[in-house]
C-alpha cells in the first residue's frame, strides 16, 4: 500500500469491502464508495451514483498516465490492462484533501473495480445490474 494515502476519517455506513492497490484504494459502505488516491480520499454516496457502464481499455495498449489541470485541481489518472475499468457518473462528490474538504457538482470517474466492489456498489446502491 501506498505511504502516502489519506486515512479515511469518517465512512457512512457500515463497512462492507475494502480494496487497495499502488495508486488507488476502493472502499465500499452500505452509504458510500471512497474512492483514494495518495494525498486525496473521494467521497461518493451511493444514492449520487446516477450511472455505471464499462470503459474499454484498448487490448495491447501501454499502461497510460493521464493527466489534468484547471485552475482549482489537478488529477493523475493511470490505466492498465488487467482489472475492468467503468464510467461511474455522479451527481456529487466530495474531494478530502491535505487542504481541506471541498464540494465536487457532477462527475465522472474512470475506475478499475473488481468484481466483488462492483457487485457490493450496485447492491447497497440499489441498482439494477444486467449479466
């Protein structure tokens, strides 16, 4: 795990699963999906999530580091083949950060999530799922 990840210092809910890598940490409540990065916790409640679809990495693509600025934030974002990656559009979001705690309007977020995380998120977000 990363040395540089932010403890989550307050989860809604009940902790149903937890899945951490090198670059990012999934947490998933019966309330809330942390999404960690290092230096910043992202918190989605589950009701906010209005859509998950999946996101095709290109087969045989290099491993890529995205990156994105505007004048309020800044954002790595690093995808690799491997684990199924999805487009999570949300309502709201909230970003805690070494600076503070800050309000996020509508989002999307581009995430590798195993099988088991996507199977709690819709579960306890009461979403239907299609197989």
């Amino acid at each position: 795990m990363n040395d540089d990840f932010m403890q989550i210092k307050s989860m809604q809910g009940e902790l149903k699963i937890s899945h951490k890598k090198r670059h990012f940490g999934l947490t998933v409540s019966t309330q809330e999906l942390i999404y960690q990065k290092p230096h910043a916790n992202f918190y989605i409640k589950l009701q906010d999530i209005l859509s998950i679809t999946p996101f095709e990495v290109p087969v045989g693509s290099r491993p890529m580091r995205l990156s994105a600025s505007s004048s309020t934030a800044s954002e790595t974002v690093y995808m690799q083949e491997g684990m199924p990656h999805y487009r999570f559009y949300v309502k709201e979001a909230h970003v805690h950060n070494r600076s503070g705690i800050f309000h996020m309007g509508p989002s999307q977020f581009i995430l590798p999530v195993h099988e088991d995380l996507l199977r709690a998120i819709s579960k306890y977000g009461g979403m239907d799922t299609f197989e």
